[in-house]
C-alpha cells in the first residue's frame, strides 16, 4: 500500500526541515521527485539522500513569490519528467511578531510566500494534472491555521487562508481527478521555529498543548504526505489532515 512508483513529485521548498523530510518520504516510496528552493546549492543534501532510494531527482530554482520563476519552474519540471502527478506546496516563512508592530512589507511577504505562491503553483501544475485525470496537490497549512498561536497573527492568517483554499480547489477539481488536501503540523523544530523553541517559556507553553508532551518529527509530515499523494487516498478530498498531537482537540 501507499506505493508511488511511476509518479513524478513536485515539492517546494525542499532544501530541509519539513520540505526534504517530505520529499525523502515520497523518494523512498517510489516517486521522481523535483525537488525546489531558491537556491539550487541548498537542495544538494535533498538530492544526495534522494538519489540513495534509486529514484530520478531534477534540481530547480523557485521563488514562489515570484510568477516568472513559478511559470519556468514547471514547464522545466514538466519538460524533464514529461509530467508532475504530485505537487507539495510546502515553501512558507514564519517571522513571528507580535501585532501591533507588524508592517505592511511583513503582511505581504508572509501572504506572498505562504498563500499566493502555492496557489499559482497549484494552477500551473493543475492544468496538466486535470488534462490527463489525476493529481495530488498537498499543501502544508498548520495547527496554526486551525488555532490561535500568540505572537504570529499574520502567519496564522495565511495558513487559515491556506485550508480554505484547499477546501475550494478541491470542489472545482475533484471531477477531474484531482484530489487538494493539506497537512497541518504542529511545532516541529525547524529553522522556522528553532530560535523561538530556544526560549523555555515559549517552549514550555507548546509542549504544554500537545497531549503527548512532545514535537513532531519532520518524517511524521513526511509519512502524511505519502498517504494522501497515493492511490489509496483517492477519496480524501478538501481535507486539512492534521499531525498535531491533540493539539486541536482542546
């Protein structure tokens, strides 16, 4: 069950943290994968690991913030595998402040970054995944769009945006094959969240809501991801899968 093999993947912001762990996981289980970030340099330790599973890895530049490089990204992408069955919309910043000193350039870099660039993936990438009649889009939402985390209303904004826009894909898509679902992780220790965790307080207060008492690992994201890109979630559809622990459950 939840094999890959003959599926090309596509996944953002796959230089480390959740992103490789994901990319890995879908390498592992049979998948081709494209692997982006921004720069190619940062994707090599994704490749090298990749490479060890025996799968086709394509290295590429995307700043998902920027049309241009969304637009030849794919068609590079689609040009060396011939298709993208599998698209992970896992690129996102994280700079959390606290509200009242949040700027303008903050708000747009986080709503760029986190919800515009994966949706103008997701139409690029969806046009040949409705064409031929199957496709897995994935993007990674957060515990953090489901719930209030103090000290990041924006980013808790744009993953809100993210689950509803995952809902709305999915209805228009589903009669063409394509499934949009997302993953909504809790605190994993990331280059994202790694300075913020240092502060005991704070790291306190998060191990504090999760049932468990501790954070997730990255290849619990990655094992997730696997799931839902497979043939056996093809009934999974608008979903917000959450690996948090019990977090929400409060």
């Amino acid at each position: 069950m939840f094999r890959l093999d003959g599926r090309t993947a596509l996944i953002t912001g796959a230089a480390t943290g959740i992103g490789q762990a994901i990319a890995l996981a879908l390498a592992f289980n049979g998948a081709d994968i494209a692997i982006t970030d921004r720069r190619l340099d940062a994707l090599a330790e994704t490749e090298s690991r990749a490479l060890g599973y025996g799968r086709r890895v394509f290295k590429v530049a995307i700043d998902v913030r920027e049309q241009t490089e969304i637009q030849h990204g794919v068609a590079t992408v689609e040009k060396s595998f011939g298709a993208i069955d599998i698209l992970v919309n896992n690129a996102g910043i994280n700079r959390p402040s606290s509200a009242h000193l949040v700027t303008m350039e903050e708000w747009d870099d986080h709503f760029n970054t986190n919800v515009r660039g994966g949706f103008f993936l997701a139409q690029a990438v969806g046009a040949g995944m409705r064409t031929r009649g199957w496709g897995r889009i994935i993007f990674i939402s957060s515990q953090s769009g489901l719930v209030g985390i103090p000290g990041q209303p924006v980013y808790c904004a744009t993953k809100g945006a993210v689950i509803q826009l995952v809902r709305s894909l999915g209805l228009e898509w589903a009669k063409d094959g394509v499934t949009v679902n997302s993953i909504a992780p809790t605190f994993v220790e990331t280059n994202l969240t790694r300075n913020r965790l240092k502060d005991p307080a704070f790291r306190s207060f998060v191990l504090g809501k999760i049932p468990k008492g501790v954070l997730a690992e990255p290849e619990q994201i990655g094992a997730a991801a696997v799931y839902l890109a497979s043939e056996e979630a093809s009934m999974v559809n608008c979903e917000t899968h959450r690996v948090d622990g019990g977090w929400t459950a409060w």
